[in-house]
C-alpha cells in the first residue's frame, strides 16, 4: 500500500507495466509522459508571470497618455495667450491709423504695434494684518520691546452658477513695448513731431519708443 502513495504513484505503475509488456514501448510511453509534465510546467509559468507583468504594462499606457494630455492642454493655453496678443495689437493699430490719416499733411498710413503683455486684471484681495509685541528681560535687568509684523491677503471668491470666480476690481492696460509709423509726409520736421505726439499722448508711450518714418 505504501508503495502506492504519492504523486507519482500512477507514473511508476504505468512503466513498471510498460516495463512487463515491453521495454521499447516503455521507453516510448516514459519520454511521452516526461513532455507532457515538462509542457504543463511552462504553461502555468506563463501563465504566472503574465499576470505579474500585466499591471505594470497598464501602468505605462497610462503614463504615457497622461503626459499627451497635458502637453496638449499647455499648447493650447499658449496659443490662445497669443491670439489674444495679437488681436490687442490689432485693435491698436486700427485705431491709431484712423486717427493718424485725420491728420494735416498725413496720408497711406501703416501703423505697427507691439505690445508685451495682454491685460491685467485686478482681484479684490481681503488683507488680515497681525501685530505680536514681545517683552524681552536679559540678566541685567535691561527690558527690550520686540514688536513682530504679518500680512496675509487672500483673493475673495464668489460663486458664480457651478463655478467659483474671483471678483475683478478693474482692468490695467497692457504695455506697449514699441510703436512704428510709416507715412506719407513724415520727412516733413513738424508733421514728425505732430505724429510722435499723437502716438505718445494716444498709448500713454515715451517717445523714444516711437518711430515714425517716411513712405515712399
């Protein structure tokens, strides 16, 4: 009975009858079975370290289209900052070349303006000042007074629908890095001067950041 037990019992009574039949055919049924348990080891090895390499090739695709979001999320923010740009530079120059060719001894007039930044907003803050005074006594007996200042602002929100906004106090004008003016009848000394005026009283420029030249 005891020679009976195990795993492997049923592979011993198998060659041990192999082995009373025939021996060739015995040699045959053992390199059977030998494949046959060698193949049923490598399918539960696959089948083990696929489950464990599963999660960590999830885990890649979805890095990988985390970082395609956020890329696209950041390029379209910077172009629609630059149409915005673009389109204050427009309204500018639309504007000043109205008003340039109104102008005595002004015509064909091409205005270019660049300006730095579009307009700033600005938030309605709420500012919480703290003030801590700290008496100070050393061994000698002298006293010191150590007063301790704090400022805290904070931006007021208020909701708006579903969303959250923060309330807009007023509106500062972009600045305007440069201005260039080229028209017919500015070689003429005063009409410079009378264009060079209107640009800078107009945008609130210095005038050394407009340049006004002639068209041919």
């Amino acid at each position: 009975m005891e020679n009976n037990k195990g795993p492997f019992s049923w592979l011993k009574n198998i060659v041990s009858k192999g082995e009373n039949t025939d021996k060739k055919a015995g040699k045959y049924q053992y390199m059977i079975l030998v494949l046959c348990i060698g193949a049923a080891f490598m399918i539960v090895g696959n089948v083990l370290f696929s489950d464990k390499s599963t999660p960590s090739e999830s885990q890649a695709v979805n890095s990988s289209q985390g970082k395609t979001e956020e890329v696209e999320t950041f390029g379209l923010k910077k172009d629609s900052n630059n149409k915005t740009i673009a389109s204050y530079e427009e309204s500018f120059e639309k504007e000043l070349t109205k008003a340039l060719e109104e102008m005595l001894g002004v015509d064909n007039v091409t205005v270019v303006v660049n300006i730095d930044s579009t307009d700033k907003k600005v938030l309605e803050k709420n500012t919480v000042t703290k003030s801590q005074t700290t008496e100070e006594k050393d061994n000698e007996g002298g006293e010191r007074k150590v007063q301790e200042t704090s400022t805290d602002q904070q931006v007021v929100i208020i909701r708006d629908g579903e969303k959250e906004v923060p309330i807009i106090v007023g509106e500062v004008k972009p600045d305007i890095r440069g201005v260039l003016v080229v028209a017919k009848g500015a070689e003429n000394i005063q009409v410079k001067k009378w264009i060079i005026e209107a640009v800078t009283r107009s945008l609130g420029v210095p005038s050394h950041r407009v340049a006004v030249m002639p068209k041919k």
